[in-house]
C-alpha cells in the first residue's frame, strides 16, 4: 500500500514539474482603445486587468498549493488540485492567444492573408467569408462560457474549426490560429444580450496575419 501511494506521487509529480513555473500578465500590442469601435477599450481594460489577470493570479496560488502538496506527500490534494490548474491554466493560455488573435485595423486587423494560409482556406471552404460564417455558427451553438477556434490539424494540415467548454484548451493535435472569446465578459458591457453582434463586429479587428504566422510555423 505505502509503495503504491510513493508511485503515484512520483507519476503525479512527473506530470506536474513542466507546470510548476508562475506565470505573468502579458502586455497587450496595441492601446485598450485601438480596436474600437468593435470592442470597446472599457472592455478590453475590464477583460485585461481583471480577467486576464484573475486566471493569472489562480494559476499561481494553485502550483504553488502543488508544490507545497507534493512536499507534504498528500496525494488527496495534488489531485484535488489539477481542476484548478487546469481551469486558471486554461484561462491564462486561452487569453494569451486570444490577444494576439486581434489587431487594430490600422495595424492590419481584418485583413484577410495572401500566403499559405489564403490559399488551404480557399481549398477547403471556398471563401474566408464560408470559413467565418462557419465559425460564427459554431459560436452561436455554445451553450454558457466558452471558446471557438480556428486550427490547423497537425496530423493531416486541415484547417478545421473547434470549439472548447469554460477554459478548456484544444487538443494537442491542433494549433491555434484564432481564438474567439465566447465568455460574457468578453461583450456584455458593449453588446449586452446580442452576442451574435459581437461575433459579427469582432472579424473586423481579427489578426489573420498572426494567424498565418502560427500556420507556417
């Protein structure tokens, strides 16, 4: 019994030390207020310090709760754990790629690739505006918080779109390229209850060149 509780912490804390590094708010590319008037800057700033910095400040208490678990030998609570982890984790990961997703449209935001990236999506949908209106419908299909995205497949190179509950990450499998913010929090002080406006407004500060940057990687 004793070695069976020794192995799981040793297989637990395997898995935990690539984690146990704390982690800081990024600074944003561009001004609160530069994605106006799609987004707001009240609302980026709200989202930003606030939010963003939330999941910041939750992913650090918890790997540190981790270490201090893991050093006490206390299985119960390296397990009881990983749901925070995961959650702030997710959180803090989610937003670094849905900041980058996003640019100013005097910085280019909105305006669709001529590379690699232009040319598999006119392949597998046709238009940029199929693959969008695709995404917009995967939005509107997510029932309370969450994310949409649009990948690229590494196992075969399609271009595919995703969605993810709460602060859940995509699979490994997929690269991000776009992230979407479907939270409340993300549109609510500007489009309130009308969310599919935002999902509309957002396309027009999208960073498609950021995308196309991730694709070729």
């Amino acid at each position: 019994s004793c070695r069976r509780t020794s192995s799981s912490l040793r297989y637990l804390n395997s898995n935990s030390i690539a984690i146990m590094v704390s982690v800081t708010l990024p600074d944003l590319d561009y001004a609160y207020n530069a994605l106006e008037p799609y987004i707001s800057g009240q609302i980026n700033e709200i989202h930003h310090k606030k939010h963003h910095q939330t999941y910041v400040n939750g992913y650090n208490a918890a790997i540190a709760s981790l270490t201090d678990a893991e050093a006490a030998g206390d299985v119960l609570k390296v397990i009881e754990l990983q749901q925070a982890i995961k959650f702030h984790g997710g959180g803090y990961r989610n937003h670094n790629i849905f900041w980058k997703s996003l640019a100013p449209v005097s910085q280019g935001g909105g305006k669709f690739p001529t590379g690699p990236l232009a040319d598999a999506v006119e392949k597998e949908y046709g238009t940029f505006d199929q693959l969008i209106s695709l995404t917009n419908s995967k939005l509107a299909s997510i029932q309370g918080s969450g994310w949409a995205w649009i990948v690229k497949n590494k196992d075969n190179g399609s271009i595919e779109v995703v969605t993810t509950a709460n602060q859940d990450t995509v699979g490994p499998e997929l690269i991000p390229l776009i992230a979407i913010d479907a939270w409340e929090h993300a549109y609510y002080l500007q489009y309130q209850n009308v969310k599919a406006d935002y999902f509309k407004a957002i396309w027009h500060v999208i960073n498609w060149a950021e995308a196309e940057k991730r694709y070729t990687a």
